[in-house]
C-alpha cells in the first residue's frame, strides 16, 4: 500500500453522510470506514434515516419459539457480494448453505400443485426428458419449449418487458406457468410492464452470445462446477437481521441516527454538502451516499442540479405483504412437500407465493407446528396492503386451505407490511440509469445505491453500495492510493 504524505496525514476528518439505513446504507458506511483504514484516512460518516429501526425490509424475529423471517430469507451464492460481507463483519461461521432438491419449488396450475421439472434453472429447462414427463405443460407447450435452442440468435434489440423477452424464447404457456409466477412474483411485478434488461440481464447476454437459453445455461453451470444439482442459497443461522445488526456492531457509537428524515441537500460554494434534517441542525458533509428510494430522490435531487432526479423520482415500487401462519403438525396436517409454491395470476388467488419454513429452513420452527408464510399484494394488487390484518389472515389461509387441504385454524399468525418496497422497473429504464450516471458524473462527492441502481435482491444493493462506498473514498482523498471499482 503507497505511503500517505505528511499533508495527507495532516488533513482534517472528512465528513460523510449516508442517507438511507437499509442494507444499502449500512453497507455503504462500513465499506466507507473500512477503506478509509486502508489508506489512513480520518473519515465521520453519520447514517440518517426517517426510521426509527435500520434495516429496512430486513427483519427477523422469534415467535412461539420459531424464527420468522418478515422480508428477505436468503441470499443466491451466485452473486457473492452479501457472504464476502457477512464474513468481514464476523457472520461467516453463520453461514449455512442449503440445497435445493428436485421438487422443492412447485408451481400451482388448475389449482394443483406440480413439481417444477428437474433441471429448471429460474425457468430455463436444462434437461428435456423432466420436461416431457412434466405434468406443467401441455404437449403443445413442450415442443414449444424444447424448440428454443433452436431459435439462434436474434438480432439485438432495445428493452423489452419480461413476458415479451419469454415468450419470444420459450412461449407463452412456460411464461405463464413458470416465468411469471416465479421471477414476476421475486418482483412482486407485473410481467407485461417490468424491464427484461432490468429482471433477467444474465439471459439477455446469454442469448446474444450462445442464440440459446438453454444451451447458455448449460455452459454456465458447467464452468461453475455444479454438475446436475439445482442452485444452493445462504440462509443467516440467526436470520437475516443478523446482517444489520452486524453492519451497526462496526459502526461507531451514534454513527447511525433513526427518526431523522433528510428534507434537502444544497451543495456549498466552498465545496461540500449541507444536509437539512427535519427538526434537527443541518449537517455538513463533504460527501453524500443517497441509498434512499427513488421517490425520495427527486425533492433531494432536483435542488442540486434542476431535473437531476426527474428520470427516477417517478419509478413506481409495488407494496407487499407476508402472513406466517402455523398450524398443528398431525396426520391431516398441512400436506406441503418441499420448500413452497408459486401461484401464477391466471389461478385468481390472492397470494403469490407460499414457502414451507421448516422445510426451507430446518431447526427454524418447533416440532408441533408446520408454518406457512404466505405472500400478498404486489403490483397486480396495490390496495392489499390497506386490508386489516384478520382481513389478510382469512384471504392467506383459505388460498392454503384450499392448497393443502388444510382442516384446523391456525394456532398463531404473524402480519409483516412493507409498503413502497419494491422497485417496478419499467421498459427503457436502463436508459434513463445511464442518462443520470452520466449527469452524477459531473457533481463531485455525491453517489447513489441501492434499489434505484437496479439493485434488487440484498446481494445487488450490497454491491452497489460497496462500489458507491469506493468511489466516495476516491473522491476524498485523490492523492492516495487508487482503490478498484470492483469490489
């Protein structure tokens, strides 16, 4: 590592302000105060958030003895950036990784449970003799599907919505009972609007380069080393929540301030930020990491540079509910194998998704109840989230009585909100990402992360924040040691 200069070591503490406590905040603070060891650099960073909890989505509790998971339950291997942070922070012994299995996800399809073919990789097929003998599909459907590779490659093209994206390849029966239920319901999105390039970038690149989904897939699990096997997922032995609480343990004291909601930005002619904070001083800072949703970003944006955040401030996120319900484990019991099922919008149920927590996550629940967590709302149904909460309770256990001919009430129930959490990409947003990075190219010290980036899912948002945590560091101290981008 290069040596700092005596006038670098000399230079006053530098200021940052991260506005936003989810994991994208969090993350981008510690990752700022690490790297400022790295090249000995004095740096404040102070967290701000409107809520009194960090952590956003991020929430696990105990319950009758059970761990629930009220948002996000795991991360994809795949996308390395949340288990290199857990281990940094000291959570790497508390990694456990866990197998899915042939069978473990089930679609619904004339309101009964079919297992998805082995070999599925998201909804690509990688082995034709599960899909033949798939009760899914029709026969019309799986020469359809099997007729992919076949296509080649097609001329590149602009963004197109998800259902467009998988029809085009594989058609409309597998977009309908595979591709919509499972990635459009990981979005809670509606497939006819969602950005292809935003959902699925892996495949579109797969298809330019190999004309196959299938055939990509099939090479990209080869150079990946894991034979035949379904993709793995990490789970948090203590829950998910173990990631924020481990953020805020390397944070100093105070470092993070709930209840305070940011209500502007203005950038200083001697350079720098002031940070107006409702019923609160204004805090000056000499750099700023905005991981606060888009709908936030337009009023803080816009002051800074007139329509700086006009290509975002009007991003839609869809509301989204989870209902744990735990019922007696007997004979007549909930009869779920596996880890859940997906419910495609043509079934008309009210949820979209179901996953069996005992199954998916073993120790988790006590040994005399099966527990259920239902998911509700999405953009398809944004006034779910207003519903009472036994109003919710009675809609998620008639679906899964319904489901798994389910005879008892359940014993307990837990209702988690999370309005305005999700992220609704629309067609060409990609494009209006690049037209705003292009114009933050320009504004010394201010970055963004998070979900606005097209981050979803906790690995992305961890990623982008290290990355905006790299280039603020940057920004700061231009003299020292170049720090990569990579993370």
């Amino acid at each position: 590592m290069s040596e700092l200069s005596t006038r670098d070591r000399v230079h006053p503490t530098r200021r940052v302000a991260v506005v936003g406590g989810g994991v994208s905040g969090l993350a981008a603070a510690q990752r700022v105060i690490a790297l400022a060891k790295e090249v000995d650099v004095e740096i404040d960073v102070t967290v701000l958030d409107a809520a009194e909890r960090p952590g956003g989505v991020v929430r696990t509790e105990r319950h009758e003895g059970c761990l629930l998971e009220a948002g996000a339950d795991s991360l994809v291997p795949q996308k390395p950036a949340a288990a290199e942070l857990c281990r940094e922070i000291g959570l790497g012994d508390e990694l456990v990784e866990i197998d899915a299995h042939p069978g473990s996800l089930q679609v619904v399809h004339a309101r009964r449970l079919h297992r998805l073919p082995a070999g599925f990789l998201l909804f690509v097929p990688t082995r034709l003799g599960s899909l033949l003998g798939s009760s899914l599909f029709s026969l019309p459907g799986k020469v359809r599907i099997a007729l992919e590779a076949l296509a080649g490659r097609q001329r590149a093209r602009g963004d197109e919505s998800l259902r467009s994206f998988v029809e085009r390849r594989l058609g409309s029966e597998l977009y309908e009972r595979v591709a919509e239920p499972i990635v459009a319901g990981l979005f809670v999105a509606d497939g006819d609007r969602f950005s292809a390039d935003m959902a699925l970038p892996r495949l579109r690149t797969i298809e330019q380069r190999f004309g196959s989904l299938t055939r990509g897939m099939l090479r990209a699990r080869a150079a990946a080393g894991r034979g035949h096997g379904t993709a793995s997922f990490l789970a948090l032995r203590g829950g998910m929540q173990r990631i924020v609480e481990g953020l805020v343990g390397t944070l100093p004291i105070g470092c993070v301030r709930g209840g305070s909601r940011v209500t502007g930005i203005a950038r200083q002619r001697a350079g720098g930020y002031s940070i107006e904070i409702d019923g609160r001083a204004p805090l000056a800072a000499d750099a700023v990491v905005l991981a606060c949703p888009a709908f936030e970003l337009g009023r803080l944006l816009d002051p800074i540079e007139p329509g700086l955040g006009s290509d975002v401030a009007e991003l839609d996120y869809a509301s989204v509910v989870t209902v744990h319900l735990a019922y007696p484990r007997t004979p007549t019991g909930p009869g779920l194998a596996g880890h859940g099922f997906f419910v495609p919008r043509t079934e008309g149920m009210p949820i979209l998704a179901c996953t069996h927590v005992g199954a998916k996550f073993p120790g988790r629940t006590t040994d005399d109840v099966t527990v259920l967590r239902a998911y509700l709302g999405g953009a398809l149904d944004p006034g779910m989230i207003d519903r009472r909460d036994d109003e919710l309770i009675d809609l998620a256990h008639r679906s899964l009585a319904a489901m798994l001919d389910i005879r008892q009430a359940p014993l307990w129930n837990r209702v988690h909100r999370f309005p305005r959490a999700m992220p609704q990409y629309p067609i060409g947003y990609r494009d209006r990402l690049t037209r705003l990075n292009d114009r933050l190219g320009g504004i010394a010290g201010l970055e963004l992360c998070g979900g606005v980036t097209g981050a979803v899912g906790l690995p992305d948002c961890i990623e982008s924040a290290r990355r905006a945590a790299s280039r603020t560091i940057q920004h700061l101290t231009p003299d020292s040691v170049k720090l990569p981008l990579a993370i």
